[in-house]
C-alpha cells in the first residue's frame, strides 16, 4: 500500500467524510467497479479514525431498473452515520425519493482506481477545495450581478436568486445538513453550489450536452436566452439532434456553476464516454456547468474556458480560479492548515475532445 494511495484515503475519510471515533461508517462498493484495494483503503482508514466501519458489497444494478436499489444499500444509507459510496450504477435521481431530506453524511468516491485514489486530483487538500468553494459562493449574493464570457462566444449576464430560489437543483444535490457540513459531499470533487438565476439574458454557446452525441467538428450550438428561458436555438450538427434535444426541455436555465478543483484529471476520454468524461471533468475550473430544466433531473450544458465576473470582481479568468481567491484570507488559512504553501495551484490542462 503506498503513501499516496493512504493519503487519497485519509482525504476522503477525514478531512471531506469527517469520520471520527464511533461513527458508524459504511462503506458501499459496486462488484467490478472499484478496485479491492481501494475499498480496503478506505474501509482501513475509517477503523484507524476509530470507526465502526461495515464493508457492504452489492451487485450493479441493471440499467433496465434502475430504481432496484438493493436492501443492504438502502440500509445503509440509513443507518450510516456516514456512506463511502463506489457505487456508480445507482443514480441520484433513483436514491432521492428514499432520502428527500439527508442527514447521514453521503460521499460518493469517483476515485475508484489505485492510480486515481493516489492522484493529485484525490490528495488535493478537500479543506482548501471547500475553503475555496465556500469563499465563491460567500461573493455570490443574492441580488448581485455577474457576467460570464468564454472564447467560443458565450455572452450570459444575470443576477443571483435566493439560495432556495429556482427548481431542484440544490433542494436535491447540495442539502445542508447544519454543523454537519453538506450531507452529499462529491470526492475528489469538488464544485461551489449551484448558483439560482434571478435574471439571465444573453448567449449561451453549448460545447458540450448530455446524451446526445457531439463532435469537434459540429457547428457550435448557440442558445439566445432571454428572462431565463431559451429564446432561440441555432447552430449544431446538421442531424438537428442537439437542437431537438433541448426543445424537448422546459428550456429553463435553472443554475449554474462551476468546478473548484485545480488537479482535477479525467480517467476517460470523451471519446470514449463522454457522460462518464463529464463527470470528472466538470469538477476542473476550466469547465462552467449550466443546469437545464427545473428539476433534480436536469440536463447539463457546459462552457470552457471561462471568465467570471461578479459586481466588477473577476473569479474565474480562462478557465481558471482568479489569483486572489487563493490570496484571500481564509483559503490562505485553510491552505496553511493543510500544509500546502508553496503550491501553485494552477489548472490542470484539460482535453476537451
């Protein structure tokens, strides 16, 4: 077991999953999707923490019903005081009916492999990603204005809702489970919280759409918003897949957000599996992820390469995090904390095709 690989580990249980002595933790792994020494890893660092660790394997579950949830992992999800989750066939849409409102700890790990639990990406102090998020959401105010510009031609200016504001989305996916922290937290992560938009005008030009196949070559598609609703749809393939695609939807720009982890790295090409590639990839600075449709089942869109402004402050400059976010007082702390000065921190270069 190397050095990195525990390290992977210990950021995962400890510093995101908070697991601590007698927390019951469970740990669900998927058969054939995580590695074994991944899931004693992790199941060895939570026993070190202290913890009453139950190891569940289950079966993936077929794509025919998803919402076949086995009973060993719905108990624990319920009895856990904490879930480790290697579980990539069950979908948050099946599992939120059974959980509306969280207050166990949920922590899918997308780091499944050794390779990736030792990675960069994985060891990244979870206290700094969250330091980070934290601190743009902190200037990201209900009431305040932003603009978000990209090189291949998106032009969106809005202002913030309400954090309860909007549809689904963050009732679903970014529950607040008081002192607790958030009750889903992503690992290796990570993304600030969805941000509502109360206004929203301007241009959208997709570069990437779930479940409809894309290519590099496809004219871009070009999304004119108005008051928050798509307006107007031109461009894309000529097989008008993309276009049909999102007519289908309320064409409601729910929320948007964007990735906060600088290591972050992708195990998949987007050739490859290109919803699979998102997945990763959408946790990098470099990619700005838009949510369609008001529902905790929303179609995502994303622009690359990203620049962000907030009442005159830049957050984001092409695709990565504005130096003085890394400068501010309490992701200097948090980074101190960790032990992490010296690093630079910046993106890692994605590949968008």
């Amino acid at each position: 077991m190397s050095a990195a690989l525990e390290a992977g580990a210990a950021n995962c249980v400890i510093d995101c999953a908070h697991v601590g002595s007698e927390t019951r933790l469970f740990v669900v792994s998927q058969r054939g999707a995580v590695d074994e020494a991944v899931n004693d890893t992790i199941a060895a660092a939570g026993r070190d923490a202290g913890a009453a660790v139950k190891n569940i394997w289950v079966d993936p579950i077929p794509k025919e019903s998803p919402h076949a949830i086995p009973e060993a992992a719905l108990t624990a999800y319920r009895d856990g005081d904490i879930v480790i989750s290697h579980f990539p066939s069950l979908t948050r849409e099946a599992l939120h009916p059974h959980f509306p409102g969280e207050t166990r700890v949920r922590v899918p790990n997308r780091a499944r492999t050794q390779d990736l639990l030792s990675s960069g990406w994985a060891r990244f102090p979870y206290s700094v990603q969250r330091a980070i998020a934290e601190r743009l959401e902190a200037k990201m105010a209900p009431g305040l204005t932003w603009r978000i510009t990209s090189p291949a031609g998106t032009d969106l200016k809005g202002t913030f809702a309400a954090a309860d504001a909007g549809g689904e989305v963050g009732a679903a996916f970014f529950v607040d489970a008081g002192e607790a922290g958030r009750a889903r937290k992503n690992f290796p992560g990570g993304v600030h919280d969805p941000r509502a938009c109360a206004t929203l005008d301007g241009v959208l030009v997709v570069e990437y759409m779930d479940h409809v196949p894309q290519s590099e070559a496809d004219p871009p598609l070009r999304l004119e918003i108005k008051d928050c609703r798509i307006a107007r749809i031109t461009g894309g393939a000529n097989d008008g897949l993309l276009r049909g695609a999102i007519g289908k939807s309320d064409g409601w720009i729910d929320s948007w957000h964007a990735g906060v982890n600088p290591e972050t790295l992708t195990p998949v090409t987007r050739q490859d599996n290109s919803r699979s590639w998102f997945g990763f990839s959408h946790c990098s600075p470099a990619i700005m992820h838009y949510h369609l449709g008001r529902t905790h089942e929303t179609t995502n869109l994303a622009s690359f390469d990203h620049t962000l402004i907030v009442d005159g402050e830049t957050l984001y400059e092409d695709g990565a995090l504005w130096s003085g976010i890394l400068e501010d007082a309490v992701v200097a702390a948090a980074i101190t904390r960790a032990g992490a000065q010296g690093e630079s921190f910046s993106t890692r270069p994605m590949e968008m095709w």
